[in-house]
C-alpha cells in the first residue's frame, strides 16, 4: 500500500512548489485508490522556514503525502472506486 509508482515532478521558478508530470497514485490499506492528476501543483509541507535547519524541511519524507493533502484541499484528488 501507499504510493505503487514513481513520481515525476519539476521545480517552479520560486524553488519551492512543483508540478506533477504524470498522476501520483496512492493505494490505501483499505483498498482504495486515490489519484492526484498530472498537472497538479504543491509546495510541499507547511513547515515554517526557521525549522528547515533542523531537517524538517517541507520537501522531507512526507513530501508525497503533502502532496496528496494539497490535492485534497484544492479539489484536485480523485477516488478511482467511484467516490
């Protein structure tokens, strides 16, 4: 479960937000799968920039569920089980 694929993105000129080049895919434990389509944009995990030093950073292990929640909130994520 999670995220079957790889992922292929390309930074915005502001070095922080990226776009997604092909869908993101996530399989949850339930058996649902979720898509956040090509095109999508997000910046990544909303971490305020005085704790990147310390390796939280917004690009760090939860980058892709990130972008999972930007989708979500943007009414981008689609349910592929007819939700």
């Amino acid at each position: 479960m999670g995220f079957p694929h790889p992922i292929a993105i390309v930074a915005t000129r502001n070095g922080r937000e990226v776009i997604l080049q092909k869908d993101l895919v996530y399989l949850a434990e339930s058996g649902e799968m979720f898509v956040v389509p090509k095109g999508a944009t997000s910046d990544g995990a909303s971490i305020p920039q005085g704790l990147w030093t310390t390796g939280l950073t917004p690009h760090g292990e939860w980058f892709l569920a990130a972008i999972l929640h930007d989708a979500g909130y943007r009414g981008q994520l689609r349910d592929r089980n007819g939700g």
